[in-house]
C-alpha cells in the first residue's frame, strides 16, 4: 500500500497505446478478409444470373403437401390451361376391354415375373389412388370396383415422349383415368398394366384426405355419413359393408323367387297410413287438395292382393316412420314384407329358421359370427344354428320377474302394470296403455337378454291389431318377433281374416289415437271392405333388412349400412335452407304466421241453439276446447261428426291444423270413409 510511484500512470497510458494499434490491425486484416469474400459470392451470383435457367425436376406427388385451398386452386387453373390449350379434361367416352376385378382373376395367372404379354393389349378405368416416380417411369395405383392394380408407365412403352411428359405432369391423386396397354409383372412380381397410352377421363379438383399408418384416410364420422362419395373414395374397406347388404337382399329375392313369390310393387304416397303402429310423415297433394302420408308399412295393400287372388307376394323396398334417430333406427329404412296364402305363424317361424341361417352360411361362412351390440362394447359371438330357441311372451315375462301378471282382460290392467313398472323404477313415456307398458317390460326383462337368435311369441291381442287371435289362448295373437343381440329383426303372424274383429280392432287403435298416442293405428274402411270379399288363411311376414346387414357386416350403427343416412342440418346446410325457405304469410305487427283466410262455415252441433262459424278463428278456438280430449263430438260416432268433418272439410289445411285438438280430431275422422260417416 501507499502512494502509486510517479511513473505509473504513464507505463498505462504507453501500454493502451500499444493494444489499440493491435486491435486496430487485426481489424483492418478481417475487414479486408470479408471484402474479397463478398466479391467473390457477388461474381459467383453475377455468373448463376448470366447462366440460362435449369428447369426444376418434375416428382410426381410433391404437391400432396400444399396447402388444400392452395391445391384446388392450382388444380382449377391447370384445368382451365388445358382446356384453353384445346384439351378436353371430361371426354365424352372411353373403351374399357376389363373391369379391374376381371383383369386381375385373367391376367394373374398367366403373366410370369418380369415380363410382358406383348401381343394382347387391354384397356382399364379407375381412379388413381397414388402416384410416384419422376423421369422416364411413374408408377400408379388405380382403383376400380373395389380393386386396385398397378400401373407402370415407362417412357419406352408409350407412345410419345410428348405425351408421355404431358399426362404425367397432369395426373393427380383422384384423377379418373383411362389406360390402354400390355398387361404383365414387375421384376417384383406385381400384376401391371405397361401403357402405351394414358388419358385424364375426369380431374380430382380437390386434394383427398391420405391414410397415415394403418389409421383409415376419413375417422370423422360426421364428414363419412354427409360425404359418403368421399368416404368410398379414401375408405375402400366401407364398400365390402354395403356388397354384404346386396347380397343379404339378392339372397331373400332369390330364396322367395325359388318358392313361387310374386315380386310386386305397392304405393309410397298413401290416403292413410296403415299396417303398422308409428307415427308417419305427412304431406299435401296440391292438385287432389288432400293431405296425405309417407307409407310407415305396406301390409295392408299386400293382403288386398291376397285377397285378390295373388297367393304368394313379396315387396322389398322403402318405409318411413316419422320418430327418433339413434343406432338402430333411421326414418326411411328398407324391408322384406311377404305374405302366403294357406300359411300359419308356425310355417312362417320355419321358414325364417332357414332363410336366416341359411343366409348367414352363405355369406359368411359359418353359422357363428361375432357381433358387438354396441360401440365400444366387447364382441359376442352369435350362433345362427337352426332352430332358434322359443319364448312365450307373457309366460317368459312371468318367468322372468318370479310374478303374476293380470289379466289381460282386468279393468284395471293399465293401473296394475303402471304399478309394476314403478315398483321396479321402470319409465313408460304417456299415454300409459297396456301395449306400451307390457313392451317396456318385455324390453327390459326378455330383449335384453337375448344373444342368439330367439323367438318371442304369443303377443297380447291390444299389442297386435293385425294378427290373429289364438286358437287356444285367449286374449293373445298367433304372432312372433326374432330378436339377436336383444334387437328385432323379423316380425311375423298369422294374419286376421275376420272383417268384423279387424273392424272392432281398428275402432280401439282410434280411440288410442284420440288420447294422444300418435303412433296407434289409423282405421281403414277400405281394407275391412276388402277382408269382406274373403281373405284366405295367410301368414304375414316382415324382417328389416338394415339391421340385418348390421349383423353380418359387425356394425353397431345403423348409418354405416345406408349410404346417405339421415344426418341433422348442419350450420351450413341450414343457412341453405333458409335461404330458400317459401315466404309465408306473417302478421306485420306481430311477426308472426297469420291465420289463413277461410269464407264463413256456419255450424250448429244437436240441441244448440245458435251456429258457430268454424271458419273464423273464435269459432275454431271453441271448437278446440270442445273436442279436446275427444275421438267423437259426443263421445260415440254421431250425425254431428258427419256435419262437422263436412265443415272442416271446406276449410284450407293451415285453418285445421291451427289448433291441435281439432287437428287430432279431424285425422281421427279422416281414417273412416264417406259411406261409413254417412251412417252415422
């Protein structure tokens, strides 16, 4: 310590003097470095600039990575180039020699590894399912019919280096194409078509989803139901589901047809919706002036042709049925209905044994398939053995739940069953009736338990208005449902003949419906007038062919096995929609529908003293509150109802239907004919 010698700070200054001149140097050299080093990468710039461009390498697939909406617009341009140009990118016709499926089991066998059939020359169609390769050779997966060959396409083969440059540079994953060349092997022994020529039959505008692993190319259900082109496109394993289905309907067509069925056809578009317990679509006839239904059945025209001489008739085709949607139901769904003259429930149980399992050996190989009811669920495995186990439906339900069901004819049957159904903390939705409480039962105590195929049989008369009564066992039907996996397939009887029971029949499904049960059964005259002229001993026959197709295919979801399900509007689909909504007539002050216009319709019910005018809405707001609740004006059939319907009648359809009670009223008339009302 002490003070610093004189020197000091002198020796520092000496010493800064001499590291900044150092410094300085090593700059000066690196500033000197980087220059020569910018010169150098500017004249190597100047010299790529001078040099004529190099045109990049064509690879065929590189733009499967641009951006969707960048590709659809590239591919839009490209189309519109060629055309331009004089091209045409949709031609009118091409010649194909071979499906791809015959092209295959043909040439399969006898090309050999690594060569050609030069002197044959074929011509196949598909859309290109992937594309590879650059230069003078691309190879391409087609697909056609479900079956994908190989195409390998050598600029030695084809026809011109012109052509050959310009439909590779065209050719996109999705495209149609046409191929006209040899068939042979690869040196890897791959079946191929070696083209001479190529054409683009129609573009794939957009870029298609791609597989990744062993993940399918669309997950996305809701994008699989909307889009279901898109969704055979990219998914090929879909099409064997709905190749099951054809085979499932061309085994029933051809298992009928061989037994001396009669395909026939009967209507969609029905007056009255019949031969079935459902609620139906409902729509209006503008010329005829007359609201009409969507058929939920076609049974009862199909025993109008019975009765009419036509003793075996089948119809396989559409129904609609206006309810809920989930993995079993969809509201237009497609049956096999058959009915035989002569036959009984017991025949037809027979018959169902062996078309059924006799339809499962066929298409999959065994009686024995495995199935999972729902998704997630575990397989079971289902035995179609023939013959399929028998319950009887009330002496099951009775075994089942160790009790004594009332009778079938106790005053208090509803009550009863209602009681049994809380006591167990079952839900029945209203009305209660003694059908829909005795199926919630047999739902939860015989359907659910069912694995392999069972017979439930012996239904209760109010459950069954079309089936006969038993011969032996009152209050019951000759009636029987098959159910697999807890879910009916088949329903089937033996049909009621009696035009007087079928009448009495009809006349409680009415008042069902007048109490609020919209999917009782409608009364129609016709059909009891034609069981009037002779219906002989028959036996009816039904089996849903969706969830038939279900089972042999293992889907759980009814929508995978119908090509264009049923699917709720998304937001785009109902922006769409309200676009093009009709204008309706609205009252400005109020913004809402207006009450439609109707001339004066006096009215006077028995014993009233003055007239009400149905036409007005006072007047339909009064009738409302009297026919609530009511199948008749005065709770049986009456002169009343014939005038009252003949009022109604005149009145435009919006005015009916602008109360519920008397919309519920006026469809409860309507299920009887003129002559039956005109003797009332």
């Amino acid at each position: 310590s002490g003070p610093l010698p004189p020197v000091f700070p002198l020796f520092c200054k000496t010493m800064a003097e001499k590291e900044s001149k150092n410094a300085m140097k090593k700059r000066m050299k690196a500033e000197a470095a980087a220059k020569k080093k910018a010169e150098k990468e500017a004249a190597k710039k100047a010299k790529e600039a001078s040099a004529p461009a190099k045109s990049k390498k064509f690879v065929a697939g590189a733009d499967d990575e641009l951006d969707p909406t960048q590709y659809y617009a590239n591919r839009v341009a490209a189309v519109s180039k060629m055309e331009s140009s004089g091209g045409n990118a949709y031609p009118h016709k091409f010649s194909v020699s071979h499906r791809v499926p015959d092209f295959l089991s043909e040439y399969g066998p006898r090309c050999a590894e690594g060569s050609k059939l030069e002197g044959e020359t074929v011509s196949v169609a598909g859309r290109v399912q992937s594309v590879r390769g650059q230069g003078k050779l691309y190879f391409y997966d087609v697909k056609g019919d479900g079956e994908i060959v190989q195409v390998m396409s050598s600029l030695s083969d084809y026809e011109s280096e012109e052509g050959f440059n310009a439909i590779h540079r065209a050719l996109k994953r999705g495209d149609i194409v046409g191929i006209t060349g040899s068939p042979g092997k690869s040196k890897t022994g791959q079946l191929s078509v070696f083209p001479t020529s190529m054409v683009l039959l129609a573009p794939c505008l957009h870029m298609l989803p791609k597989a990744r692993g062993d993940a399918p190319a669309i997950t996305d259900q809701e994008v699989r139901y909307r889009q279901r082109y898109l969704d055979l496109i990219c998914n090929n394993e879909n099409r064997k589901t709905f190749e099951i289905r054809a085979r499932v309907i061309s085994y029933i067509r051809r298992f009928l047809d061989e037994r001396n069925f009669l395909e026939v056809e009967t209507p969609s578009l029905c007056l009255l919706p019949g031969g079935a317990t459902a609620k139906p679509f409902k729509t209006f006839h503008n010329d005829l002036s007359q609201d009409m239904y969507m058929r939920i059945a076609p049974e009862l025209p199909l025993k109008k042709l019975i009765i009419g001489g036509l003793e075996r008739v089948y119809e396989i085709g559409r129904n609609y049925r206006n309810e809920g949607i989930d993995l079993t139901h969809n509201p237009e769904f497609t049956t096999c209905e058959f009915y035989q003259a002569y036959a009984d429930y017991n025949d037809l149980m027979e018959m169902t044994e062996e078309m059924v399992s006799g339809m499962v050996m066929q298409v999959c190989g065994s009686y024995k398939i495995k199935f999972s009811p729902k998704p997630g669920a575990p397989e079971v495995e289902v035995d179609f053995s023939p013959p399929f186990k028998r319950i009887s439906m009330i002496e099951g339900l009775e075994e089942v739940m160790k009790i004594k069901l009332p009778s079938l004819d106790d005053p208090d049957c509803d009550k009863k069953l209602l009681a049994i159904l809380k006591e167990r903390e079952l839900e029945c939705a209203p009305p209660h009736t003694t059908a829909r409480l005795l199926d919630e039962l047999v739902g939860e105590y015989l359907e659910s338990g069912i694995v392999n195929p069972t017979f439930i049989t012996e239904h209760p008369e109010i459950m069954s208005p079309l089936a006969k009564y038993h011969r032996s066992k009152p209050f019951l039907t000759e009636r029987f449902e098959l159910f697999v996996a807890g879910r009916e397939l088949c329903n089937a009887y033996t049909e009621l003949n009696n035009p007087k029971v079928q009448r009495q029949r009809f006349m409680e499904q009415a008042a069902f419906n007048a109490g609020g049960d919209d999917e009782a059964m409608c009364f129609d005259e016709s059909f009891v007038v034609a069981l009037e002229h002779g219906l002989p001993p028959t036996g009816g026959w039904g089996l849903g062919i969706d969830r038939l197709t279900m089972f042999l295919s293992n889907k759980n979801n009814i929508k995978e096995v119908l090509l264009f399900p049923a699917m709720k509007p998304n937001a785009e689909e109902m922006a769409l929609i309200a676009a093009n909504k009709p204008k309706e007539d609205e009252d400005e002050s109020t913004g809402k529908k207006k009450f439609p216009s109707c001339p004066p319709v006096p009215w006077r019910a028995s014993g009233a003293s003055e007239d009400v005018d149905v036409g007005s809405q006072a007047g339909l707001s009064s009738l409302d509150a009297s026919v609530a609740g009511k199948a008749f004006y005065s709770g049986s059939p009456s002169a009343d109802d014939a005038s009252l319907y003949a009022a109604l009648r005149s009145l435009p359809r919006e005015a009916r239907e602008w109360y519920p009670n008397v919309r519920s009223y006026w469809n409860g008339l309507a299920q009887f004919s003129d002559a039956v009302r005109a003797k009332w």
